[in-house]
C-alpha cells in the first residue's frame, strides 16, 4: 500500500513539474513574442515617421553651403567693393559706399537661389546701380546672378479693348501715376486672352509686377491709373485649388493635411444630398488686402 502511494506521489511530482516547465516555456515564448511586436511597432514608428532632410544647402560658393557660410561670403563680397565706383559709361557719375551695411539673414530656395536680406534701405540702393552690381557679382564669382525681388500685384477688370498694347504700356503708366522710371517692372494679362478669354468678354485682369515693396503697397491701398481710370488692385494671390480627397476649393487647403478619412468623389451623385455634397459649395472669395504688406 506505501508502495502505491509513493509511487502516485512521484507521479504526481513529475506531472507538477512539467506543468512548471511548460508555463516557464510559455512565459518565454510570450516574452519573445512581446519583444518582437515591441520592434515591429518601433519599426512601423519609425517608418510612419516623415523624413528629416539634410539642412537646406545652395551651391552659391561652388558648393554645398549653410544660410551662415553664404552670409560669410556675401559680406566678404560687400566689403571688397571699392568705397567709391565709378560708372563704365560715365566716369563723372559715381556711387559712394554706405557704411555700416551688412546682410543679416540667407533664406535658401529649393532651385539652389538665394534671398538676401540687408540691413538698411542705403544698402539696397547702393546695390540697384548697375556698376556695383557687377562689382557685388565678380567678387561672389561668374556663375552667380543677382535679381531683384519682385512683388506681384492683380490690377482688376481692365477693358480687354487694352488687349494689343498692355505689356507696352508700363512707362506710360508710370508717368500717369507720376511713378519713378522703373518702378513698374512688367503688366501682362492674367489670363492668355487667344485660349482663356470668351468671346463675350469684356473685362479682365492684368498682373502688375514691380520690384518696390512701398510702390506695391502703395498701389494695393490707393489703385493705379491705367489708360485714364483709376482701378482697384490687390495682392496676387494663389490659386484656390481642389482638393481631390474631399473635393473642397480653399486657398492653403491640401489633401495631405485634409482632416476628411473617407474620399469622396469628384462629381455629385445621387448618394450626396444638396446641404451635404461639398460638390455644391461655391468657390470661397479671395479676402481684399487693401492694408496688407506685401
């Protein structure tokens, strides 16, 4: 009888622990399993994560370069200008170096272009001349080309009787307007008036493009006389455009940051009703920006 019991009881031990191998196997296949899921999440993370780009670079030193090393070699250039330049075509007229100039900000473009900020207005006149200029561009090196900025403002409902001889008409306008030469650096339809006009057509606007941020804000606040009437202009803005996940017209508005999780479809169908269907809504108006700094 003994040997019975014991012989349960040993039984009895040996199936204790293998149940107790089997949990302890268990746990470990469940630790690997929540290590693994722990690093396909990671990875997913990091993968949903966007790109980290390299810093914004330009080649305007023949190489790859930072907003600090292109500030370096443009005021290297700045200071290796002669204090007094004389013009080519006149040497009675000459150009005296401000003082105390120095550019202070490098906005890189994705082109590989460059806008320079300068610290006073003398700095940017001094620079308008075209004998500096070539002086500025020798030192910074042959492939590099200085443009001026150039603010574009929308001149509204010109008769298209102008059609043949706006773009002609800038330093006539800027005479009307009692403007400095140059100030108007361009005017052209916005619209192509052979493919986008209608043939019922009898206003349309114009692009205004001049490279004086006071002679823009000036235009957009008071007007501009144009063939003997003044009109209305503003700010040239974007734009609006669809956005082909929610179908919604909004200036600023892409489908990549669009809030909407379902896409819908490009035209109205019997499933979308009037109130809903984002088809019916009319295209925002683009705000006046009379006071508005360009």
């Amino acid at each position: 009888m003994t040997e019975v019991i014991d012989n349960a009881n040993q039984k009895l031990q040996q199936e204790d622990e293998k149940r107790k191998k089997e949990i302890a196997e268990a746990d470990r296949q469940r630790q690997e399993i929540d290590k693994t899921r722990e690093e396909v999440l990671e990875k997913l993370k990091e993968a949903a994560q966007p790109p980290q780009g390299p810093t914004q670079t330009t080649n305007i030193l023949g190489r790859n370069a930072t907003p600090e090393e292109v500030l370096t070699k443009v005021n290297e250039a700045w200071k290796a200008i002669p204090d007094v330049v004389v013009a080519e075509d006149d040497e009675y007229d000459s150009y005296d170096k401000p003082e105390g100039i120095k550019f202070v900000t490098a906005r890189l473009l994705s082109n590989g272009g460059v806008i320079l900020e300068i610290n006073t207005f003398y700095g940017t006149h001094f620079l308008k001349h075209p004998a500096v200029r070539r002086h500025f561009q020798k030192t910074l090196g042959k492939d590099v080309s200085i443009k001026d900025r150039q603010y574009s403002i929308l001149v509204e409902f010109l008769p298209i009787t102008l059609q043949q001889r706006l773009a002609d008409m800038a330093t006539i306008i800027e005479e009307d307007n009692f403007y400095t030469k140059g100030d108007i650096h361009q005017i052209r339809w916005m619209r192509d008036p052979e493919n986008s006009w209608r043939k019922d057509q009898q206003y349309a606007h114009a692009v205004l493009n001049t490279r004086d941020r006071n002679r823009a804000n000036d235009i957009i606040e008071h007007g501009i006389v144009i063939a003997g009437k003044r009109y209305k202009a503003r700010k040239l803005e974007d734009d609006p455009k669809r956005c082909y996940k929610c179908q919604l017209i909004e200036p600023g508005h892409r489908a990549a940051d669009c809030p909407n999780e379902e896409q819908l479809a490009h035209t109205s169908s019997n499933k979308n009703s009037a109130p809903t269907c984002l088809m019916e809504q009319t295209m925002p108006n683009i705000p006046q920006t009379a006071n508005s700094s360009t």
